[in-house]
C-alpha cells in the first residue's frame, strides 16, 4: 500500500481506501462486513469512509463494530453530514443543531472519540456558510473532528468555504468527489480550486457503479448479484449510472480491457489506477461486497500507467467521458 498526503494538511491516508456506501447495514449481512474491513486492514488500507445516512445510520454502526478493539491511532475513520438521518426537520441540512447533534451520534455509532476527516456531504444552500464552519470550528476545537471536507461542492462553493475556513483556522483538507475514466467534470474547475487551497480529491465511484467493471456486457441482461440487479443498488446505480448502459458505451469498456492486460492489470484494477495518476486524487474510494473484491482491487495500489496508456484510453472513450461541470452534486 502507499500512503499519500492530503492536500497540503500533513495527514496520510491509504491512496486506496474503503467505503460502505450500500453495502454494510443493507446489501451484505454483518459478517460479511467484517469480513471485508479485515480484508482491508490486512491489505494496508488504513482509510474508511462513511456517512450517517449511509443505510439510515447502520453503515456507521457496522463499520464501529467491525473496528472494534483496532489501535484507534492507526487508521483515519471518516464520515460526513448533511443527508436526512430522521423525520424531525433539523435531522438534516448544515444548521447548527444539525452539524453538532450529527457528529455526536457518528461518534456513538462508530465507537470513537473522534473522526479524522468529517465532510460536509452536500452544500447546503439554506444555511449560511458561516453558521455551518462555525460550528465545524468549534468540533475541531473540542477535539471530535481533525479535519474537515466537502463533498460534490462546486468550484465557487469550495472557493467561498476556503475563505472563510481560513478566516476561521479550521483546516479544511478534502473534497470528495465522483471520478472516473467516464466521469471527469472535476477537472475544469474543481481540481484547481482545490490544488490552489491545498484541498486533497478523495474520489468516489472509480468503477463508475460497476460499470467499468466489464460485468455489464452489450445487449446481455444484467448480471445477477450485479448493484444493478439488487434492491439496494438499483436506484442509485440508476441514478448514477444508468447513462452508461448503453452499448457503445460497453462496447467500449470491453475494448479496455486489452490495455488492461497490458499493464498486468484487471479491468477493474486499471480504472482504479486511472483515477490514482492524477496527482491532485489522494485516495480512490472502493466497495466490496465481499473480501475477494477488496483483495483484488487493493492491487492497483503504486501502479503507474504510461502516458501512452493513458491516450489509448482516451481514444477508446473519446465522445462517452462526462465533462460538464455543472453537473457537480
């Protein structure tokens, strides 16, 4: 495993880290839960990402236990608010109430004391910014977050939060952000605001929901066991990458795989490292249903791809990549 900085902050994280979005609390049962953080640590990942909304607050709680008893210092644990995680009409949003209530039940559910990096999982346009760091400030200061992120943000909005988390010494470090080979709309803006205000890419969704996989073939019916298929990943797979089940799409995908061979590599071991060549990304976000997953697709770790494979792919996916910026969120 290799370890990279985020951002300009001097915290390290695995440049491959594990996140339980779907899976833990709805998709996998318990054991298999545990089954693949184990998988994860034994691997070198020492990175986990959360949310509390993630499976109505049971993701958190899962991951909690499966950590359970791990030397606390040795691992970054990382989670995020601002999605609904009750009915009440402050258990949501960036209030205030909100921030401080969350961050104290995160903590209960995950067993800790403190969250190394807790992010701000949407902007929240009804609530002022200062309102929201200002109480991301006083967390920092009372030791229960170490640093803060944003999530999907855009150029202006992490600009504007930059700003005032300076004005505020609150060490804003992370944006976590959708990337892929098929999904690029950071790289116009988001990217250079953020190299600009130190702010480190901690990128979800490198496979694309699966897609660059290579499990979803041409005209075939969808794979059983697949996201696509299941009740839990269905409306998000739809939501995030229904767009690409098209067959040029696919058919392209499955061309990548000649460059995956190349490299000595799995399909979906080289979108990984794709998203890891960009000098700006810290760590990749990858979920796994089973251990097996996390087992393979940790190898992509310290893979470096050469120019010349990087423009192939850009070839092959020339006319399907995702540019627009405005699509951030």
């Amino acid at each position: 495993m290799i370890y990279r900085k985020l951002g300009s902050s001097g915290l390290k994280v695995s440049e491959i880290a594990l996140g339980n979005w779907i899976t833990h609390g709805a998709q996998v049962n318990n054991e298999t839960a545990y089954a693949c953080v184990h998988a994860a640590l034994d691997a070198g990942i020492t990175t986990f990402d959360t949310a509390d909304a993630y499976s109505e607050t049971r993701a958190e709680t899962v991951l909690g236990q499966a950590l359970k008893g791990m030397r606390r210092e040795s691992i970054e644990l990382c989670s995020k608010v601002y999605h609904p995680t009750g009915t009440g009409h402050n258990d949501r949003g960036l209030s205030r109430k909100h921030i401080m209530e969350a961050c104290h039940a995160s903590l209960n559910r995950l067993q800790t004391e403190y969250i190394d990096v807790y992010y701000a999982h949407r902007f929240d346009s009804t609530v002022s910014l200062e309102e929201t760091f200002l109480a991301f400030s006083d967390l920092v200061r009372q030791g229960k977050i170490l640093y803060v992120g944003i999530s999907e943000w855009t150029a202006d909005q992490i600009a504007k939060g930059a700003a005032l988390s300076r004005e505020l010494r609150v060490p804003l470090v992370a944006s976590q952000p959708q990337y892929s080979m098929l999904w690029r709309v950071i790289e116009s803006e988001v990217i250079h605001v953020c190299e600009r205000e130190g702010i480190g890419q901690v990128v979800w969704s490198p496979l694309a929901q699966g897609i660059l996989s290579g499990k979803y073939a041409p005209n075939e019916p969808l794979p059983q066991g697949s996201r696509a298929s299941t009740s839990a990943g269905a409306p998000f797979f739809e939501r995030l990458a229904g767009q690409w089940l098209r067959s040029e799409v696919l058919l392209a995908v499955s061309k990548l795989s000649s460059i995956a061979r190349e490299a000595g590599l799995t399909l979906p071991q080289l979108a990984i490292a794709w998203v890891l060549q960009n000098p700006q990304v810290s760590s990749a976000i990858i979920g796994a249903s089973k251990p097996e997953q996390v087992q393979e697709n940790v190898k992509a770790a310290g893979t470096r791809l050469d120019s010349e494979m990087m423009k192939q792919i850009d070839t092959i996916l020339d006319g399907l990549v995702e540019r627009d910026p405005a699509k951030t969120g």
